[in-house]
C-alpha cells in the first residue's frame, strides 16, 4: 500500500501544479525526452535521465573536466603500450531489476553499442577507438563479429577488458560518456534486445534505438529508478537497492510545459524548482533577483560555435547565377581565404557580446574551450576591422569581388534570436564596405538546416559543438580535420593541419598534444575557415532550498545542466 501511496501522489504532480513537496524535485522543459536507452543517448535531454537512471565506469571528480575517478569500476591499469585497458568492476551492485552486475554485462553494453553504431549515436567515437573506424559493419565490410568480440571482454577473474588496435589519449575520457552506461543484458534481453550473440549480431548493425524495448522501460544501476513517462511527465524515484549514498530527495518530476511564461510563473510561485530559461537577456529580467531564486553566475562553457564558410556550396538555389558578377557567388567562394578573412574581420564581436551576451560573453582563439587541455590564449584573433575587411575583399579573387561585387544567401535557425542577430551584424557591416555587396539572410528549421549543411548545401550557418568527452580531439578534429564530423559542412581542408590532428590522436604525452593543436589554432587563425562566435558565460537559476547547488561542483559535461550535477548529489530544505 505504501508503494501505491507514493505512485499515487507523483501522478498528481504530474497533472496539476502543487507547491512542489520537500521529498520531490520538480523540473519543468520545453521539449520532450526523445530516448532513455543508453545505445542511442546523443543530446543532453536524453543523457540529462540516462546518466541518472544508468551509470558509465568511471565519472568526472567533482568539477574537474581532466581528473577521473571510478564508478562502477573500482580501479582500472594500463599495459600493452597503451593498448589494453584492464577494469576491476565494483561487487554488490544491482539493478533496477533485482538483477546483479557482473562482468557480461559491461561487456554485453559496449558490443551492443559497437554492434548498433549509428550516425544517430554517439557511438562513433567508441567505435573508432575499439574498432579503428568510426562506422558500423554496415558502412566498413571489415568489420566482422570477431574484431567486434575480441575490442571487449571479460577474463576468468571477472575483470573486463578492452583491446585497442592503436592509443587513444581519450579513451578513459569516452567511457564517461553516459552513452557507455552499462545495461542489464538478462533484462534487456528478455525484452527483445540483441542477444548479445553471434548468430543475430548482423540483424542489429546500425539499428536505431531510440524507441527500443529499453527506452520504454530502462533498467540501470542508477540511483534513480524509473516509474514512469507519458507525453507530459517523466517520473523516476530513488533506487532503494543503489549501492552508494541514499539519495536525499526521493522523486524526480520532468514536465513538459511549452510556455515559457507558464514555467517562469511556476518557478516563481515555487510550484517547480528549476526550469528551462531563455538565454540571459530574458533570464536576467524576469528571474535573477526575485524572492527565493538562487542564480550562480560565471560558470564555464564548453560548447564552441562559429559561422561556417562552405568552400563547396552543393545548393545552386543559394548561388544566384552562380558567377562573380555582380548577381550570385559562384560555388567555391569561400574557397579564397581572402574572402573568409574579410569576412571575419567584418564580424563586430564586441557589438554581439553586448547586445546578445549582456556583455558576459569572451572571444577564444580557437574552437575549443578555454578550460580544455591544448587551448592556447596566445594565439591571434580578429576583431571588428572594416579598414582591413576593406583590404582583403579587394584581394579577394584577383579584385573581381571588389569590382563585380556578390549576391548570397545565408540562413539561420528558425527562432534563434542570437544566430538572427549575428547574421544581423555581418550583413549590415559587410554591405556598408561596397554598396555591390548584398548578403540575404533567411530563417529555416532547424532539422532542414542540420540536414542540409550536412549535404554541403548552405553556403553559410551558424552552429556549434557540445562536448562528447573532455578530450580536445573532441572539438579540434571534429571543427578542422577533412575527416572531422563538420568537414561536409565548410570543406575546408589542409593538409599540414591534418597531419597534426592525427599525431595528436596517436600520442598520449600532453605537452606534444599541446604543441599541435597550438600549431592547429594558429594556421586556423591565417586561414579563417571559420568566424569563431564569443562565447557566453554560463549561469544557472533554481528556487533556493535546493542544496549541493555551487559553481565549486558544477562540472559542464553532466547533461543535466540546471546543477551540473547528478541527482542524487542534490537536497531540499
């Protein structure tokens, strides 16, 4: 009875809004989860309730983005030149199931994501570093079920263990990711999951997991168990099998609530303790500062975003007559890196900071973090020139820019007031230059956008990059390496930078993988494939009787970014 009592009174929370109780913790978002399964979690919605409901090996020490510490590992060691990992697993862990942990099951997890590597996951970059590639049996016929067995297992005393084909200074950084939790096989499979076998491995190759069996019905070794979703609600409850510290608040409430003024009341009035904002300049006005809000400020960020200059534009609809006459650009544009650098000094940076960023906002030199190993501050960047935009526009494809003049087409995200206002900010200062110049912006859907640049097809975007694992490999050989995840979307390309990138992929000393990506950065500068976006200063609001909140531990690679924390390491007053 005590059990339906407890279900009972999460249900009302999820249909009306009462003063959210002190056992209770109540989130209120926009958006809905798109999936809980693991194999599958690519974005910080879903990876915010899989890293809570599921636990990886190993995990970020409080704050620290480059100190790991043990999870549901309990030490691991390193031989065979850096080749083979060897994880001692923790004992007396259960899951949700009632089911031990044992070795199978880490071992079942990481072929389960190796077997159905997808471009959808994230399980490209585990991939590359098991299998030597980041694509699945489908994509690369090399790829067979024995090198698949053989990346993973586990040895008669129950340790589990991984053999790379080459180093990988990021591998213990890619096993925090909450995308490597490891699953219940005996649940999962008698759901209808892989069995974990050769004989069906071919039949889940690529497979999509995002409304798996799982999803509908996770089970981890988390702290929190899952109760229940529907399209309004997520309900989870703390784990009273959990293996670790009981949790100090009981029950997690996700709503969906797609006003922002019905969140922003909620939170107000204390009906729900954190919710999703709307970027600073909103968030500053209407929340910091009212009754029983705590707002921490001067956080750090690590997501890098920039304006992508396509050096092969596949989209004749953006091209206008597709020549340097005056009418259109032909498809190779960017191709100049004249025109990429009058472009970048046409950029006010300054302007956006304080008109988006409220002036909390910083201009880094490279696409990578400034709290991540390999930034380095002293390499150049641009600032708002028109003197020297000017100079090189007239450099540019032998002065005929300058003398013809252009015609493009640039989109944005449909309703990113920030993006529409950088694209703002190009086109006013590039037009005013030469009254020949004319850049035409455009809002389009995000998906379309996504699936376009994608195909080379948009001539200039704005998009950015959220970190898989606190590795610098993560941003610089995904932003300018010609095998990187954006390359089809600016298809810029160089030879020298290519070979640093690899060279830093295949070494583990920090101070050589420093010197390349400073190299890496300092071309970039020369060469400008990108206008590098400032980057804003995080800050978090939530009622004020929550505790375990502080900058002190807010670490930015937890998905659940409200705290920056686990659940379980926050309670209630």
């Amino acid at each position: 009875m005590k059990k339906i009592a407890a279900l009972s009174t999460l249900l009302i929370l999820t249909s009306a809004l009462a003063v959210a109780p002190k056992d209770t913790l109540v989130i209120q978002e926009s958006a809905d989860i798109p999936t809980m399964d693991p194999g599958v979690t690519y974005d910080t919605a879903s990876g915010s309730i899989t890293e809570n409901l599921y636990e990886t090996l190993l995990t970020y020490s409080g704050a620290s983005l480059t100190k790991l510490e043990p999870l549901l590992s309990t030490k691991w060691t390193i031989s065979n030149g850096g080749k083979t990992y060897t994880f001692d697993l923790r004992k007396n862990v259960k899951f949700h199931s009632g089911n031990a942990m044992t070795c199978a099951d880490a071992e079942y997890s990481f072929e389960r994501n190796l077997v159905t590597n997808s471009a959808e996951s994230g399980n490209w970059f585990i991939a590359e570093s098991l299998l030597g590639t980041g694509a699945n049996a489908n994509d690369d016929k090399t790829i067979t079920w024995a090198r698949i067995d053989k990346a993973v297992e586990c040895n008669a005393a129950g340790q589990l263990i991984f053999n790379l084909p080459a180093v990988d200074p990021a591998f213990l950084a890619k096993l925090a990711y909450t995308g490597q939790s490891v699953i219940d096989s005996k649940y999962a499979i008698k759901l209808g999951e892989w069995s974990g076998k050769e004989a069906d491995w071919k039949n889940w190759v690529g497979k999509d997991l995002t409304n798996s069996a799982l999803s509908k019905a996770p089970s981890g070794t988390g702290a929190y168990k899952f109760v229940r979703k529907d399209a309004n609600a997520f309900l989870a409850t703390a784990f009273d099998g959990y293996w670790g510290k009981k949790p100090a608040i009981k029950n997690i409430v996700i709503q969906k609530v797609p006003e922002l003024a019905a969140r922003q009341q909620a939170f107000l009035r204390g009906d729900a303790d954190m919710i999703e904002g709307a970027g600073r300049a909103v968030d500053e006005e209407q929340i910091k500062g009212k009754p029983g809000v705590m707002w921490v400020d001067n956080l750090p960020n690590t997501v890098a975003s920039a304006f992508f200059m396509n050096e092969n534009i596949k989209s004749t609809g953006l091209l206008g007559s597709g020549k340097l006459d005056g009418k259109g650009i032909p498809a190779n544009f960017f191709k100049d890196s004249n025109v990429r650098r009058a472009f970048s000094y046409a950029f006010n940076y300054e302007q956006y900071i304080q008109d988006v960023q409220k002036g909390k906002g910083k201009q880094r030199t490279m696409l990578l973090p400034d709290t991540f190993p390999g930034y380095d501050a002293k390499v150049g960047t641009y600032s708002f020139d028109k003197a020297k935009a000017t100079q090189y526009f007239q450099r540019a494809w032998g002065g005929q820019v300058w003398k013809n003049g252009f015609v493009m087409t640039a989109n944005y995200r449909a309703g990113a007031v920030a993006s529409q206002t950088a694209m703002e900010i190009l086109k006013k200062n590039i037009e005013s230059i030469n009254p020949k110049f004319r850049v035409n912006i455009q809002a389009k859907p995000w998906s379309e956008m996504l699936a376009a640049s994608k195909k080379g097809e948009e001539a200039m975007i704005i998009i950015g990059w959220a970190p898989d694992y606190a590795d610098p490999d993560n941003f610089m050989y995904t932003f300018y390496s010609s095998n990187g995840y954006y390359f089809p979307r600016n298809n810029w390309k160089d030879a020298q930078v290519d070979k640093w990138l690899e060279q830093a992929r295949n070494t583990v000393n920090t101070a050589e993988r420093n010197r390349l990506y400073s190299l890496v950065g300092k071309k970039a500068y020369e060469q400008a494939p990108y206008i590098l976006m400032p980057a804003g200063v995080n800050y978090l609001f939530t009622r004020d009787n929550i505790t375990g909140v502080s900058a002190s531990n807010y670490n930015p690679m937890i998905s659940f970014a409200y705290t920056g924390t686990f659940w379980k390491e926050l309670g209630k007053k």
